[in-house]
C-alpha cells in the first residue's frame, strides 16, 4: 500500500510542488529503484527520503555517520509529526526503539554505518518490512572521496542481505571519480545517478587575504545579522579568535576537539538553538549538526581543498535565506600546505598539488569565484554570478610581472633561503647587518626596486606562493617552486588583484535584503517561546522563510495558514493557534 507523494508533500512538508531533482530522485525511490543523489546542501536532501519512508510501506533505515547529526535529523523529522528514532551507543531508550520498529511503529530508524556488520542488528532488520535503505553522507564510502570512513564498506553485505529493498544513496559532493566509485560500492545501477546542480545562489562568496584579522573578523561579523561559524585552522586559534570576538555584543562560542565533551556539548547546543550566536570553531564542526539558519560562515585561513571550502561554506544557508561565505587567506597558509605536502604519500602527491593550485586560482582571481568553483565541479555556469565580491565590486588587477621577476631574482641570487623581509630590504639597497654580513650589498639586485615597487614586494610574494612559483620553508625562506622559471624569463605575466576600497557607512546587509518588518519580529518573538517551551532550536518549529511568508499574507484562519510554505498539518496542529493569535492581533 503506498500513498501519493504530492499529498504527503503538501499535508506533512507543508510545500505546494519538489523543488529541483527531487521530483526524479523520489520517483525512482518509489518505483523501488536504486539511486544516487547528489544534491548540495540545502536542495532538500533529507525530504527524498523522509517523503517515500511515508509513502512506503514498512519502515525506512537511514544509515548516517554522526550521532549528533542524527538526533538533529529526528528532532527535525518529528516536528513534522513523523515518527524517527536513533539506534546508536548513545541512546538509554534503545529496547524501546527496537520494540517500537518490530512494531512496525517508526517511519525512521536512524543508526550508524559500524551496526551493518552486527548480526543482531541484521536479524532484528528482518523483525519487520523495510521502506528503503537510505545512506547519507554516501562519499564516505569511497577511498577517492574526501572523507573516506571504512566502516562504510561494511554496508554493500547488508543491503544484498535485503534485494528488494530500495537503496538511496545521498551525498552533498562527490566528483565524477567518486560518484563512480559510491555506485561499484553500493551495488547501484549506473542510470540511478541523479546529480543536482552544486550552485548555492544565495550564498555570496567573498575572498581576501588576511591583514588584522581580528579587525576583519569584527567588521565582517558586525555587519551579519544571525548566527554564523567562524572556522580557525588550529585549537588555539579557535581559543584566541574567540576571546578576541567575545567583545562584540553578540554570545560568542568555542568549539574543538580540546575542549571537555560535556562543554563542547553544551556549545554546540546552544549554538543550534541561537538566532545570532557566533561560533569559533575547527573544522570538526558542522558535519555533525543540521541547523539551516545558519547566516554566515567566515574562514580565518585556508581550506583543505575546493571541495571542503565548498562543502564548509555550505552550512550557510541551508534554509534558502541570502547568507555570507567570507575567507581570509595569507601566503602562509599555502606555504604550510606544501611543505606537509612533501610528508604526503607518492601516489597521491599529484592529486593533492592540484588540489592546491585549484585553491590557488580561486582566492587570486579577479574573476567570479562562483564560477571558478562550479566549473571545478564540471559545471558550465556563467562568466559573471552578480553575488560574489568580485562580481559585486569589480577589482583592478595591476601588471606586476616586473616586481616578480626582480623577487625572484632577489630570491635566486641569494641562493634560495632568505625570507621576504631580508629580500625586500636586498632590493631596496638597505645596509643591514644581515645584507652586509652576507655580501648582498655586492649583488646586481642590490637596491634596484623603486618605491613603488617596494610597495608591491609583500603583496607579490603572496601571489606567487600561492601560484607555486615560490616556497616557503618553516623559518620563511623563499625557493623556488615549479611556476619560477617561466615568470622569471619573461613568459607568464603575474597579475596583482587590488581588492577595492571598502565602502563604509554602508547600509547592514539584512537591512538591503529584509526591510524591517514588525510583524515578522513579533513573530520570531513567537517562535522564540514556542521553542523555547519545547525545548527545540527556533528552526524545528518554523523556518525563517515561513515566518517571512506568513507576515507578507497575513493570514487570520486556518485554511489561510495553510497556504503558506513550510507549514503542514502536524505543525498547523500544534503551532497554528499560537501563531494565529499574533496575526489577529496584528493592526499594521
Ligand atoms: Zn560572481
């Protein structure tokens, strides 16, 4: 027995039609075939399972890599009134749960990949009928992804066990090596690869290298409203950045793997129950939470490779709401990127160089970065995206091939091991003890730069780090990379972007984006109570979106309510009336 999805969609989701593939993904779930979705975050992912685990018959597996993901995945799903539950080390109910799915009295059971390989688990899937195998984060299954996790590989016995039983596999970025790889591993056919554009339109990409980056950071967040992350490379950056922030005005957080589990815990918590908080954290965190509101994300150094910037900034506005990725990046990051590059192994050495040098192109462009990052994604999106910093505010790029070539030089005649201070002050003819001592002050670049070139050494030396044409070694030492000779000869023009004067006194973005609205204020106060009550994060009850929605119509009964996006019955049921009583009450 089945029901029709469109009326799940409408009664329980609250949305009047699928958006983007999800109509192709489901209907191939439905028709019991197997699948691969790649959809970027914020697609509705998690709805191309939750809606056939309604419309089927039986209860839907969900196979997710993170416990905390997973309890924010069922706390989401019940607020849409369907019935989920967690099977993981972590849970004290778990007799209850297994009773509750040999009753065949769940929607969803969400465990995690290491329990396919337990026989008592594989016996007690056999206790009832089974909708779909749904398995989230599918890239962990494939050496060629970026997050490769063995147990994984424990699945593909599992489902055989289970034949008839649809398999979903879902992920959030994969590369055409990779989606090969997810569809050999699970046992998927190759016509069951649906992949979803990987454009994120309402998140506006901004790149700039770093100079007081605790200044950056708090004129950057001053002007997000909403909560944000804000992701430092090491523990102690994330303890200093923090403590730098706390004095803005806003709740400020820290979280990594230093920290007690019970205060990282508690962090995290707070942080998805947050309209505006601020967390300072390393990269180990976000997989692990669903929170959609989520307005900016900044980087205080570089990523590991496109993939995760992508992947990382994607926690921004998943809800649809206009959102911020910001990177600050200096030539340092680079620098140590590839001298750990030199501990990698031989066989994966080229893969990684490239990964940096795509790295590389994106944060020194003067072109549009969306497209940069869709393009390395195999797309073919337009030159020019409207919302990104270099879309927004075109920069000047300036020649600078001379100064290049004269910091090359300066770095070649002095055998390769001095840092860019001790070059700058060889090219700008400074009698230094250091210069002096080492007889630079007899070399043919002794002091052959001009004011204005000295001005652009520093600057220059970050483009060419991060192009590969100079390395740095731990002490700074400056030698040459692989891109060295070719600028050096004259055969490859080096361009500098000048990042536009900033524009002050500008309007706050929310305040462009949202004028402000009263009513959707009074509403989120609402809201605010309402979860607050429940003891959920302001999101499970309505999303942004909705409210914005709900205060453009104005609704004053039910049926109006149900007309408006995100709002089905189980929370018309249970929010409706409290909600109704602000819209009433409304003279505006
Ligand atoms: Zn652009």
């Amino acid at each position: 027995m089945t029901a029709d999805p469109l009326d799940i969609l409408h009664a329980t989701f609250g949305f009047s039609g699928f958006r983007g593939v999800q109509a192709q993904v489901v209907g191939r779930v439905m028709a019991g075939l197997g699948t691969l979705a790649v959809m970027p975050t914020g697609a509705g992912k998690s709805l191309c399972y939750q809606l056939p685990a309604l419309a089927r018959t039986g209860t839907a597996v969900v196979i997710s890599p993170l416990i905390a993901l997973m309890h924010d995945q069922v706390r989401s799903a019940e607020g849409f009134g369907i019935k989920a539950a967690t099977l993981t080390s972590a849970d004290d109910d778990r007799a209850e749960t297994m009773r509750r799915f040999r009753d065949g009295d769940l929607d969803l059971l969400y465990v995690a990949p290491e329990r396919a390989s337990n026989e008592s688990f594989r016996n007690l899937l056999q206790a009832t009928e089974l909708s779909l195998f749904a398995i989230d984060e599918a890239h962990c299954v494939s050496e060629w992804g970026h997050d490769f996790r063995p147990d994984y590989r424990l699945l593909r016995p599992l489902l055989d066990r289970f034949p008839d039983v649809p398999r979903l596999a879902l992920t959030a970025t994969a590369d055409a090596h990779t989606r090969a790889d997810i569809l050999q591993q699970l046992g998927l056919p190759q016509d069951g690869l649906i992949v979803a554009g990987f454009d994120r339109p309402n998140i506006r990409y901004q790149i700039s290298p770093r100079d007081g980056l605790a200044q950056q950071l708090k004129a950057f967040i001053a002007d997000q409203p909403g909560a944000g992350i804000v992701y430092a490379p090491t523990r102690d950056a994330t303890d200093r950045i923090a403590t730098q922030l706390a004095g803005l005005g806003r709740s400020t957080r820290a979280y990594h793997a230093g920290l007690d589990p019970a205060v990282r815990q508690r962090n995290q918590r707070d942080f998805v129950a947050s309209e505006d908080m601020v967390m300072v954290a390393t990269i180990a965190f976000g997989m692990g939470i669903d929170k959609p509101d989520v307005r900016f994300v900044a980087h205080a150094g570089l990523p590991k490779s496109i993939e995760a910037y992508y992947q990382e900034t994607g926690r921004a506005g998943r809800d649809g709401e206009p959102a911020v990725a910001q990177l600050f990046w200096g030539a340092e990051d680079f620098a140590r990127a590839r001298r750990r590059l030199a501990e990698v192994d031989e066989t994966r050495m080229a893969g990684e160089r490239t990964r940096l040098a795509a790295l590389g192109m994106l944060v020194e462009t003067s072109d549009c970065r969306r497209a940069i990052l869709l393009r390395h994604f195999g797309e073919t999106p337009p030159t020019r995206c409207g919302n990104c910093d270099n879309c927004l505010s075109p920069p000047a790029t300036v020649d600078v091939t001379e100064v290049a070539r004269k910091l090359l030089s300066a770095a070649f005649r002095t055998e390769m091991r001095f840092g860019v201070g001790h070059l700058l002050d060889v090219l700008a003819g400074h009698d230094t003890e250091k210069v002096i001592a080492n007889n630079h002050n007899r070399l043919s670049v002794y002091g052959i730069a001009d004011e204005e070139e000295l001005k652009l050494v520093r600057p220059v030396a970050r483009v060419l780090i991060a192009r590969d044409a100079l390395r740095a070694d731990e002490y700074g030492g400056l030698s040459f990379g692989p891109s060295a000779r070719a600028i050096l000869k004259g055969e490859e023009p080096v361009g500098l972007v000048m990042a536009p004067k900033r524009e002050r006194k500008r309007k706050s973005r929310d305040a462009q984006e949202h004028p402000h609205d009263p009513l959707f204020e009074a509403l989120r106060a609402r809201r605010r109570e309402i979860a607050m009550a429940k003891g959920v994060p302001p999101y499970v009850v309505f999303h942004d979106s909705t409210l914005r929605e709900m205060a453009g119509l104005h609704p004053t009964t039910m049926a109006g309510l149900a007309q408006v996006t995100g709002v089905g019955e189980a929370k018309r049921e249970a929010y409706g009336e409290a909600f109704l009583e602000v819209l009433r009450g409304w003279q505006g």
